[in-house]
C-alpha cells in the first residue's frame, strides 16, 4: 500500500498572527478558511498547513523536527535562503547540497518550528543544474 504522500501538517503555536504572516510572506501560501479566532488554515495549492492557537504550548521542547517545503530547482534553494533572511526569518542553518543530491536549508518560525526549504531529486519536479 502507499499513500498519495505527505499533505497535511498542523502546528500548535502561542503566536498565532506572527506564524501566519510568516508562512504567507515566506512561503507564499494563502489563507484557505479561519473558522475562528484561534483557527487557521493555509495553503499553497496543494497541501494544508493548519496553525492552532496554544496558549498553554511552549515554543522550547517541540516534538516535531521540523517540516519542509519542495521546491522545483536545486538554484533556488539559494534564492530562497535570501528571501528568507530579507524577511528577518531566523536561519537554523545555510544552505548545503546532500550526498543524495538533495539541496536545503533550515529556518525557524516564530513559534520556533523548524522549517526546512527543500530541493529533493525523486519529488521535486526540476532538474539538477549542471
């Protein structure tokens, strides 16, 4: 059996407007539906990232590694290391190319999940650079 692959991911988060307009200025993603004040639901097209306000839920000790975001180039994980800094995001690390061909990143949100901005050979859809 196998699924149609990762699309869905939610976050608890203490700064719930902050997150938001991270992950749409960063990443460009919009706001699919807001039930309610404390509700968020964004999306780039084809997944679904759904922030949670948590106001007893602390930014240190988070279970989750981090998420990541594909992109289609392997130049473009550079370019993306970019736009990220001139947004003042913080970066957990610069940018490496992987022994499996992979190209990333890390940032952080401002809840302090770790977001890695990807380049991967079997899913993205572009082509290595020569």
């Amino acid at each position: 059996m196998k699924t149609a692959g990762l699309r869905h991911v939610a976050l608890n988060v203490v700064e719930l407007e902050a997150c938001c307009d991270f992950y749409q200025q960063a990443f460009g993603m919009e706001i699919e539906w807001q039930p309610d004040a404390d509700n968020i639901y964004l999306t780039s097209g084809n997944d679904n990232l759904a922030l949670h306000r948590g106001e007893a839920v602390s930014n240190e000790g988070q279970r989750l590694d981090h998420i990541g975001f594909i992109i289609d180039e392997i130049d473009a994980v550079d370019d993306w290391y970019v736009h990220i800094k001139k947004l003042g995001g913080r970066i957990v690390n610069e940018p490496k190319t992987h022994r499996d061909g992979a190209r990333s990143f890390y940032c952080e949100d401002p809840a302090g999940n770790v977001v890695q901005v990807i380049y991967h050979p079997p899913i993205s859809r572009g082509t290595a650079s020569a």
